[in-house]
C-alpha cells in the first residue's frame, strides 16, 4: 500500500519548512522526481538525489538534528513507497497539485520534477530513447513535449496545449508505465512478459473528470483524485 495521506501531509509540511528563498521542491515536484530516478535504468544514490530537494544551494539548512532526520527520513519513505508500487504493478499514482480556486489538476509541478531526475542521466534516458520500442519513444517524446509546455517552449497552438492540459493528467500514469516497462524490465511479471512481444499498455483507469466512484456525485479530481 502507498502513504497514508497523513504521513503525505507530514511531508508536505516538513518540505514547506525548508527555506523558501532556495526554492526547494514541492510535494508535487518531489513524487515526479523520485518516479523518475527509479524509473532510469541507472542507479541513482540518495547522496547524489537528495540535495536537489533542498533547492537551488543544494543545502537543506535544517534548523536542528532532529528536523533533519525527521524530513530526510520522511523523503525515503515517499521513495520507497514509489519504488513498492512499481515493483507490485508498473503503475504509479502520481501526486499532483490542485488550484485551490479552480479545482484545476496542476499536472506541470510533478513534470519538472520528473524531466529533472531525467537531468542526472541524461546519457541513460538517451540510450533508451535510441534503443527503445516505438510506443516507449513516443512516450518519452510525450512526456518531454509536457516540459516543453510547462517551460513554454511548446510549439503547439493554444487549442492543442489546452487539449493535452485536459488529458495530461490522465495520461502520465499509463506514460510511466510504458517506460518502466523497457527501462525497468526486471520489474515486469513475468506472465505479462511473456505474452507477446507487443509494447506494454496499463490497464484503463478512472479519469480525472469522470464521476468519483465514492458516489459523492463530485468528479474524481474533485473528490478522492484529490491526493
């Protein structure tokens, strides 16, 4: 089972501690940016990953030892925790920020951190790209044209970006899974490996926008999609 949303919230509140002049990351950039350093083929150690969270200096300035273990320690279980639904499914439920105002799914937060996990191998993610299915490069194509977007160096019209903003949202878990699939393969189960030689595609999931299955009435991103 991942997190319980209070042990997210403790997170949250321990990562808006860390001084906000060195613009460390949010909740939202921390889950994007753990799912992509286990989802590299390379290993990445916590000693070389870790001090990007802090923020640009790369230093945490921790008020004391005890708030220090206690957000270091709160990070690892939140990677852990990705790591264990990856090994249990392929799939990932990503954390994703929700204007306050608008109920709007932020889908770009958890994207940056991703697209900077890409940014500590980049010559892996290269290798993948040169060596991996058609589905998967699509894929990473895919999911490089969402930082294009979010950095605002998109070339698509105003219509198509409004467009992919509706379904990106939906569309990032079943991204993840496709790469996991050809740049993790250890973790694929062996049944769905050998069923054909056919790229993998996640299951169908409950949308955003669909109506929550609680029966609140609310849509999914409104209700319980909004952890």
């Amino acid at each position: 089972m991942g997190q319980s949303d209070q042990a997210l919230d403790r997170l949250n509140v321990l990562l808006q501690a860390l001084p906000v002049e060195n613009m460390p990351m949010s909740l939202s950039e921390l889950d994007g940016y753990v799912t992509g350093i286990l989802a590299c083929s390379d290993i990445i150690t916590p000693s070389e990953w870790l001090p990007h969270i802090w923020g640009e200096t790369g230093e945490p300035d921790f008020p004391n030892q005890k708030a220090a273990d206690e957000t270091i320690n709160a990070v690892m279980a939140h990677y852990n925790s990705v790591a264990e639904a990856m090994t249990r499914s392929l799939w990932i439920e990503p954390i994703y920020e929700v204007d306050p105002n608008s109920d709007e799914t932020l889908w770009e937060p958890w994207i940056d951190g991703f697209a900077r996990a890409m940014g500590l191998r980049p010559e892996a993610w290269e290798r993948l790209l040169d060596h991996a299915d058609e589905e998967t490069r699509t894929t990473m194509i895919f999911l490089m044209a969402l930082h294009d977007i979010y950095t605002g160096q998109s070339k698509f019209t105003d219509e198509e970006i409004d467009q992919i903003d509706l379904e990106a949202p939906d569309l990032i878990p079943n991204c993840v899974a496709t790469i996991l699939h050809q740049s993790r393969p250890e973790l694929s189960q062996p049944e769905a490996a050998n069923l054909s030689g056919m790229p993998f595609k996640a299951g169908s999931r409950l949308g955003r926008n669909d109506p929550c299955s609680c029966g609140s009435n609310r849509k999914y991103k409104q209700c319980c999609g909004r952890n």
